[in-house]
C-alpha cells in the first residue's frame, strides 16, 4: 500500500533537496563577463521596472516599458553565458528527466498556496487592496497583451535570476543571494505582499536551479504561477 506521507517527502526531496550531479564548471574569463553582464543587465533591468511602475496600464508607454523590462531580462540572461535546461532525481533516485512533471506540480503547489492565503486575507481591506493591485494591469489594458507580457517577463525573470545572475554568484550562496536581490528588485512597488510574493517564489525556484542545475524547472513553475495569479487571483478575492 502506497504511503501518502512517504511520496509527498520523497517527492520535495527529489524536487528540492538532492542535487543532481553535473559538470558546469567555468574559465575565470567566462566568470568575469557572466559576472559584468549580470551586474549591468540587474542595473538596467531596476530601471526599467522603476519605469515602468511609473506608468499608469493603459499607457501605450507601459506596454512599451514592461516589454522593455522583459526583453533586458532575457537578452541579459542569454548574453551572460551559457545556459542549462538542468535535469532532475525521480523520487527514486534512479533516473533522470528534465523534471517537468515536478515543476509543474510546485507550481500548481505554489499557485494554491498564495491563492489560498489571499482568500483568507481578503476580509482585511488593506490586505485585499494591496492584492487587488496586483490586478491592475488586467482590468485597464488589453488582456491577451497582459497575458502576453506576464509570460515573457516569468520566463526572462527566471533566465536572469536563476540563469545569468544565479551563475555568477556561484557557491552556496547563489540561491540565497539570487532570493534576495529578486525580492529588493520588487521593493519600488511598495506593496509589502509584492516583496513576500517575490521573496517566496525566489525560494521555490532558487530551490530547483540548485537541484537541477538548469533554468528550465524555474521556468515552468515561476509560469505557472504567474499565470494562476493572473486569471485566478479575482476569484479568490471575490472580485
């Protein structure tokens, strides 16, 4: 007979404990233009997102802004170095796979959990306004172009962060460092619920570049719920 507790815990330590073995050593050289890269692409990138929180959604300008914030992450990301798709444990330990499955189960997880907190939140105003923000981009601009842009900003936040920037730090700081700097970028907000939403997304998917090695499981996962957010945050609020 199958023991649900056995699975769960053999899943999150195949998903976010064990690290998969790999060879991704870089020259000094390659370290160094990674490192210069990283750094211009995040002083770019903070202006950008600055920017584009200046913006009112409607604004031709901010759709102009948030494809410009996308596009810096993902040319920094690329130019910074080589990047991995990583691979990943079964909960068995005996094969390996790009972990798909795995990242869209965390990002499911993920998803439910913030849903979950919003909807208990929702009762206390200033808790619920702060969310609602989050929304914004939806109700005052075309929806398929929000759509479009949440996409392509998931997949070059995670191509910086958990890519270019994840690899210049190195060492057993990277994921904490990479965590930290992600929730900083997000304090021009100034919404506190951006910068825990942040700050926990960076742990899960900080979590998965180090077991995998690669970009693709924080991809899926970051995508995953990103795109939740968007279409089912109303629901959980009442909206």
């Amino acid at each position: 007979m199958i023991n649900p507790v056995t699975e769960l815990r053999a899943f999150f330590r195949a998903a976010l404990v064990d690290r998969v073995d790999r060879d991704h050593e870089e020259s000094a050289e390659a370290l160094v233009q990674r490192r210069w890269i990283s750094s211009v692409t995040l002083a770019v990138g903070s202006f950008m997102l600055a920017w584009s929180l200046r913006l009112s959604p409607g604004n031709p300008a901010y759709y102009a802004a948030t494809l410009a914030l996308a596009v810096t992450w993902i040319v920094g990301g690329l130019l910074s170095g080589k990047l991995y798709l990583g691979s990943a444990n079964s909960r068995d330990g005996q094969r390996a796979s790009r972990g798909i499955l795995q990242a869209v189960i965390l990002g499911l997880l993920l998803l439910g959990l913030f849903l979950g907190v919003a909807a208990l939140a929702s009762p206390v105003p200033a808790l619920r306004d702060q969310l609602a923000v989050l929304l914004v981009p939806s109700y005052f601009s075309f929806l398929p172009v929000v759509v479009l842009l949440t996409l392509l900003n998931a997949i070059g936040e995670e191509l910086f962060f958990r890519g270019a920037l994840y690899a210049a730090v190195g060492g057993r700081q990277a994921m904490l460092v990479t965590t930290l700097v992600y929730a900083l970028t997000t304090i021009p907000t100034g919404l506190p619920v951006m910068v825990l939403s942040a700050a926990l997304v960076g742990v899960v998917v900080g979590l998965q570049r180090r077991v995998t090695g690669g970009v693709l499981a924080p991809v899926i996962t970051h995508v995953i719920w990103a795109m939740g957010v968007l279409f089912l945050l109303p629901v959980a609020l009442g909206l």
